[in-house]
C-alpha cells in the first residue's frame, strides 16, 4: 500500500530556497543490513498501524529500500519501497486497468517499469516532522526512476491519497482503472512517466520541483527526461 500512514553540474545552479526542515531530513539508499530490517520492520509496523496487509514476500528481490533520516542523529523517520517490474509482475498491473493502459504495458518490458511500493512514516513522525519525510523520499524514488530508466512509474493508493498527494506535494498520477479492494482498503492503480511528474511538479509546485533536482544541473541537459511514448513530452537535452 503506497503512501501509508508515491549529478554532474556544468554550472554552478543558483542557490535553491529549501526549507529548514527538508535541509534537515536527508534520504539514502538502504544498503547496510542493520538499515534494510530497519526499513522493512517500519513497513510492517505502519502497514499494521493503518490496518493494511503486509507485502507478498515475493517482491523482496526486486524492491529497492531508501530510508529518511534525521540529519542531526542519524534516527530513521520512515521508508519508502520501489519495485522493479521484474521477474513478478507489479502490484499495480494486477488491479484493473482501461483498457488503454492495457495496451500500453503491454507492449512495455517490465525492465521499464517501477512501483512507489509502499512509503511508510509512523504517525509520530508525521506529526513532528510535517512534510519533511515524504518529500525527502519521494525525491529519493523520482532519482532512483530515472537511475533504473524506467518509462513508468506506478503506484497502489486510495484516489483521496492521490488527491492529497498533488494538492499538497504536486506529483501527479493518473488513475488507470476501477478501485477495487486489494491489501485492506479500496484502491486503485496510478500512473505516471518521470518527465510527466517533473513537469506537472515545476507547474504546481516550483519548490519542491527544485529540491528534487537539486543535484541535476538546473537545465537538465546532461540527463535524458524524454519519454520515449509520448513524443508530447519531450524534454529539452543535449544534442536533442
């Protein structure tokens, strides 16, 4: 269940307004074992907070974990989980689709595919820190979409979380079919490219647009933001 409780500089970039509380909360991938039961323990524990089930075990092999910490003591505020789409299919291709998205993965490896698989912050933490931890590890899963070069991104969540999660972080996701009931609530399926979430982020929410790409040069010409699917979004590179 996502969202429970979704380089090299040419130029020196202008200094980015960030505010003191995300300066303060820093996210990293989990690579230690002692940071990886850390992160999975956590899931558990919010997932059973939220009365949600916990996660097939068979998507342990392709997940990536990246945890937020507090700068100042190195305390684990939360977690976010990002699925590969292989070998197991993702969790949100098995919910109902349009059949537009259908004929999309489809045609689509599941190499190209990502999932937000499930970002977990203990309510104590959520009251204390605000926003701090989300935005650090949603900024966490859009670098690690563009390190894998997925050509989607998806995600499992209510539609009201979806609403909560453009109104007040500005990231966009489409929703692709019916909700249904899947892990102990009604959910649906949510899209999305990388670009698209870049682009809808600059509109709706310009600062945290920058501290998410904050260590990208601030033209984005050395990285590729194309999405190969839609030739509308198209983003401005080098060469291009």
């Amino acid at each position: 269940m996502s969202d429970a409780s979704w380089q090299p500089v040419i130029e020196t970039p202008p200094r980015i307004r960030v505010a003191r509380e995300l300066r303060e909360v820093v996210a990293e991938k989990a690579v230690q074992l002692d940071d990886v039961d850390a992160a999975f323990r956590i899931e558990r524990e919010v997932f059973e907070e939220c009365g949600y089930g916990q996660m097939p075990v068979e998507f342990d092999v392709q997940s990536t974990f990246y945890i937020a910490r507090l700068a100042s003591t190195g305390e684990i505020l939360g977690v976010l989980r990002m699925i590969l789409g292989t070998p197991t299919p993702l969790p949100f291709l098995k919910l109902p689709l349009c059949d537009r998205w259908r004929d999309v993965f489809a045609a689509i490896p599941g190499e190209q595919l990502i999932e937000y698989g499930a970002l977990a912050v203990p309510q104590a933490n959520q009251e204390e820190f605000g926003l701090s931890v989300s935005k650090a590890l949603y900024r966490a899963g859009w670098e690690h979409s563009i390190e894998v070069d997925a050509g989607y991104s998806g995600m499992v969540m209510e539609p009201r979380r979806a609403r909560v999660l453009a109104r007040w972080h500005g990231l966009v996701f489409e929703q692709g079919g019916d909700t249904t009931f899947y892990m102990g609530g009604d959910v649906a399926a949510f899209i999305a490219t990388p670009a698209g979430l870049l682009s809808d982020l600059k509109r709706r929410n310009p600062d945290f647009a920058d501290y998410v790409t904050a260590r990208y040069d601030p033209v984005l010409d050395v990285i590729d933001l194309r999405d190969p699917h839609d030739p509308k979004t198209l983003r401005s590179t080098t060469g291009s």
